[in-house]
C-alpha cells in the first residue's frame, strides 16, 4: 500500500518524462495556487521513490500551485517504485478526474506509452484501457510510429486476457515480411516524403547518414510547426522552469539550424 505523507517540494523530481500533458494550463496553476492560499485542500499528489530519487507521476498543476503559493511541503501518495514505473502509472493520470484531457494530452500520453517498455509487446486494446483512450486511436499511433521506425514492429503482443498473439501470422501469406530496423546509413528518405518537404534536389535517396537525419529535421520540423501551445506560453513555462539542460538543448538546436541555414545561403 502507498504511505500518504507531507512531502517537501524540492525533492521532488518533476523532469523524469512523467508529465502526462501535452502543456502545463497557468490559468488552473493560479487557480490552485489561490485556492491552497484559502486554505483549500486537494488531494495528493503521486510520488514514486526508488531509493534515491521521489518522481512526480501526477500532480504537476498542484505541485507549480503549492510552489508559487509559498509552500515548502505538499501532500503525497508515495509508491515504491522506479522512474519508468513513475512514467507508466503518468500515461493513465487524468484519465478520469482530474483537469479534462485535451486531444493533445491523449495523443502525448498514447506515444509515449508505444514508446515504453512496459508498453512493447501489449495490444493495442491492453495500451487503450491503460491510457483511458480508444484502441484504433492506439493503432493509428503505432503505424505512425512503426511507419518512422521510432518503434519496432512487434510480432507478438499480449492481450487483456493474458496470452500472447503472434500478429505476424494475422492474414496469412498476404501479410508482409516483419522488417528488421534499419540503422542511420541504410535509412533512405522515401521518395514521397521528399517530394512532400520539397526536397528533391537534396541527396536523401541515397541510404548517406544526411539522408536519415534531413528526415528526422523534417519530422520534428514538422511536429514544431503543429504545437497547440503558443510561443509566450512557452516562454512563460521556461521562466519557471529549472531545467537548464533544456534550455541548453533548446540554445544548441538554434545553433545547429543557424549554421544549417547559413550553409545552404538562406537568410
């Protein structure tokens, strides 16, 4: 059974990749933060603690909430357990109570469940009961994914009812050959995304490492482009945030798209 005790704040671990939400909504942060100030209470947020680390797997709003509100400690549910056990137990936060959902925040927490591993081999109805979505949903992430080979195509997946399926044998002779994953310089752009980014004249048919990586640029490029948060709200959500290493990721990448830039004579 979890222990329910005061946790301090600052030993809490908010950057394990346990955000179940797509974006962080300031307006409910200052709506919380008003309310604990009154004197309101909420219940506790979800920690799991693997013998070093506390990792926050849900209550993102009500931790930045007590933390603005000037609280040193914040009620918890504590679990024993690993930060990938943090991270599983955050795709299924929210799911029922909580704030709403929106369409990014299912979406977030689908990928990232395909992506786990304890997500790799379960069907698609086992990762849609978990994360509190439908399981075609599941399935059209999983051929997105398998599609970029930003997951591997499994031919065994477990049901709910506990056995194992071997999905390569599904449709008989007509079904196609299981691919292995390629690596970087045997990862050609496909001919239609190439015409799609507008890039024919680059050398992306050619199986080079450039090819595999002018694809992965156009795929983030591309996910950038569609955010449903906007720059300020970012922006607002960095000036709070004490994660540098972010930040530096963020300053390096700018480099890099400078210097690409600079290199193919685009001001």
């Amino acid at each position: 059974m979890p222990e329910r005790n005061l946790l301090k704040i600052d030993v809490i671990r908010t950057d394990g990749a346990t955000q179940p939400r797509a974006a962080i909504d300031f307006e409910a942060v200052f709506d919380y933060m008003d309310a604990m100030a009154d004197g309101a209470e909420f219940p506790p947020v979800v920690v799991f603690y693997d013998g070093a680390s506390y990792w926050l797997a849900d209550g993102f709003h009500r931790v930045r909430a007590a933390e603005q509100a000037g609280f040193a400690e914040i009620a918890s549910e504590l679990h024993q357990g690993t930060q990938q056990d943090a991270q599983w137990y955050s795709f299924a936060a929210n799911k029922a109570n909580g704030l709403r959902r929106t369409n990014d925040d299912k979406h977030r927490a689908v990928n990232a469940a395909l992506k786990h591993p304890k997500g790799a081999g379960l069907s698609d109805s086992q990762i849609a009961r978990h994360v509190g979505v439908d399981h075609k949903t599941v399935a059209a992430w999983r051929a997105k994914l398998e599609g970029t080979w930003e997951i591997p195509k499994s031919a065994e997946r477990t049901g709910g009812d506990g056995r194992t399926t071997n999905t390569s044998k599904i449709g008989g002779h007509r079904r196609n050959k299981p691919k292995s994953r390629p690596t970087p310089s045997d990862d050609p752009v496909q001919t239609d995304e190439i015409s799609e980014a507008g890039l024919e004249s680059l050398p992306c048919a050619n199986g080079d490492l450039a090819a595999h990586w002018c694809r992965r640029m156009f795929s983030a490029s591309e996910d950038i482009t569609q955010c449903p948060v906007s720059a300020k709200d970012l922006a607002a959500a960095f000036r709070l945030s004490n994660n540098t290493q972010f930040i530096n990721l963020l300053e390096k990448t700018r480099d890099f798209i400078t210097a690409v830039l600079t290199e193919a004579g685009i001001d």
